[in-house]
C-alpha cells in the first residue's frame, strides 16, 4: 500500500490526499513533519533529503515535491486528470508550476504570521498581503469563464491548488472582486474527495 509520509495539515500533503481519494488509490497517512520531530533524522532525510514533507513511498519507489508526486500518480493511474495531449497538458502545468514560483511566497509569508494578532505581525505584512492580493487576482483574470482551472474539466491543476487557494482565501487579508475565484473554490472544496482528504 502507498505510504504518504506528512501531517494531515499541511496544504501540500492534502493535495496528495486529495488526489489520492479522487483516484480511488488506497493508502496510508502517517504523522510527519516539525511537530512530530521525526523530519530531520537519518531514517527521513535517506527518503527526503530537504527534511519536508510530504514523502511518497510506493515500494521501493520514494518520491519527494508535492507536485512531482501528483504527476507521478495521476500518470501512474492513467487519469484523465493529468492530460496525455500536451497542448491541454501545459494548461494544468502552468498552474502547478505558478504555485510555487508566484504564489508560494507570499502565501507562507502571510500564513505563518495570520493566526497572531494584527498588531503582532512581521513588519512584511503589508508588502505580503498586496502580493498575495496580485496573485490571486493573476489567477482569477487568467481563468475567468472557465469552469475549472486549466478549461472545462476538473484536472491536477485543480487538485494541486484547492487546498492552498481555499487557505489564501480565508486568511484575514482584503481580497476583492474575486467573486469568481471563490465560486471555483466553492465548487472544488464541496468534492467529497477534498472533504475526505481536507475536511
């Protein structure tokens, strides 16, 4: 059985998660990450040698970067989700790849300081949210009229960014006009996949 070594509360475990229970794949979650302590001892980084999570581990096969273990098990499944036309593919790969060169910073930026109190927050708060708030509406703007991230199907472009998105959406920073964006949140989050992966 596949092993998703992670916490359940980390974004980029549930987007696993999700895939997973969208494939109908079964496997087994178990508790990694910084408040377990167990990341950064020999056993784990001989599977992930960055200490993160989450770590895929599918026999002898050990797979490490959230989004590189999405490709592997939608094209290990042969999903539809993961488009074998490579024209259809580069619009769900954009995505994923956008994640992380232009929405990640900003997200963790804002998401490690949001809980606190507003005035608790790091000096970068301000210059954070306005980045956040580019992003999201290059997102928005970008996918206008279409029902789903990457065109009219669901695919792994919306896997990989609905537990993130659905966070950045909720976090206590102005966000306006993206009406259309929390519709196709609103619709990606009522999947019973991402309520059984994410809750």
């Amino acid at each position: 059985m596949l092993r998703v070594l992670g916490r359940a509360t980390s974004g980029n475990v549930q987007k696993v998660l999700f895939l997973l229970e969208e494939l109908g794949v079964p496997y087994q979650r178990e508790d990694y990450g910084r408040q377990f302590n167990n990341t950064q001892d020999a056993t784990y980084l001989s599977l992930n040698p960055n200490g993160k999570v989450p770590t895929l581990v599918d026999g002898d096969t050990v797979i490490w970067e959230s989004n590189t273990i999405l490709r592997y098990l939608a094209a290990k499944n042969k999903s539809a989700l993961y488009p074998t036309d490579l024209v259809q593919r580069t619009q769900v790969e954009r995505w994923m790849d956008w994640l992380l060169a232009s929405l990640n910073a900003p997200y963790v930026a804002i998401f490690k300081e949001a809980k606190k109190p507003a005035n608790e927050r790091g000096p970068s708060w301000d210059a954070d949210a306005k980045e956040l708030r580019t992003q999201l509406e290059i997102l928005a703007k970008a996918t206008a009229g279409r029902p789903f991230l990457a065109g009219n199907d669901f695919s792994l472009a919306d896997v990989c960014l609905a537990p993130i998105v659905h966070r950045c959406l909720d976090f206590p920073v102005d966000l306006p006009g993206l009406d259309g964006l929390r519709a196709w949140r609103d619709k990606v989050t009522s999947r019973p996949a991402f309520k059984k992966a994410v809750g």
